[in-house]
C-alpha cells in the first residue's frame, strides 16, 4: 500500500481526510502511482497533471524520502521506503511570488 499526502485543496476536492492509500499494479513509477490516485478519484484528473500531455502542473511539486521527484521521467520508479508504504509520497502546492 503506498501512501499519498495531497495538499488541502486537493484533500478538499477529492473528498478524503488525511493520506491516501493506493494499490499500485506493476513497478511502482510515479506515473503508475498518479494513474491509480486519478482511477480512485476522477475529480483530481487534470489538477496534478495536465488532461492531454499528462504532464505535472506549474507550481505542483512530487516528494518521496525527502527528495524533489518533480523534475525526474514519470517512469522513476518511486524508492523502496515508499513503494512498501514506511514513507509517504507527497504532491505539493508549490509556492511562487516575490
């Protein structure tokens, strides 16, 4: 079971308290565990990624064991602390102004 921290807004929309645990089938990637947090719960299609491309959103950043995932393929597959659930993943409202 992987676990998921969404941030509050998308905690909100999707309707959940606290982390999210999915099931992931095959490697556990980061576009494998963000198809099956979308196939859970459909309203969060097209706020983390974008709709066509599947690419992440500005301003939404990926974390696992304390390291910046946002920028790597989404074939990555995630570290094993989060693939067996000791870590969570976390998708963050990047901040931005100046």
């Amino acid at each position: 079971m992987i676990r998921v921290v969404l941030p509050y807004h998308l905690r909100n929309l999707a309707r959940v308290d606290g982390e999210v645990q999915l099931e992931v089938a095959g490697p556990a990637t980061v576009r494998a565990l963000l198809d099956a947090l979308e196939a859970r719960h459909p309203v969060l299609r097209g706020t983390i990624r974008d709709h066509d491309t599947l690419r992440r959103r500005p301003f939404i950043r990926y974390f696992a064991c304390k390291e910046d995932l946002s920028l790597d393929p989404p074939e990555t597959a995630l570290p094993e602390a989060v693939a067996n659930g000791t870590e969570p993943f976390l998708v963050v409202g990047a901040m931005a102004g100046g």
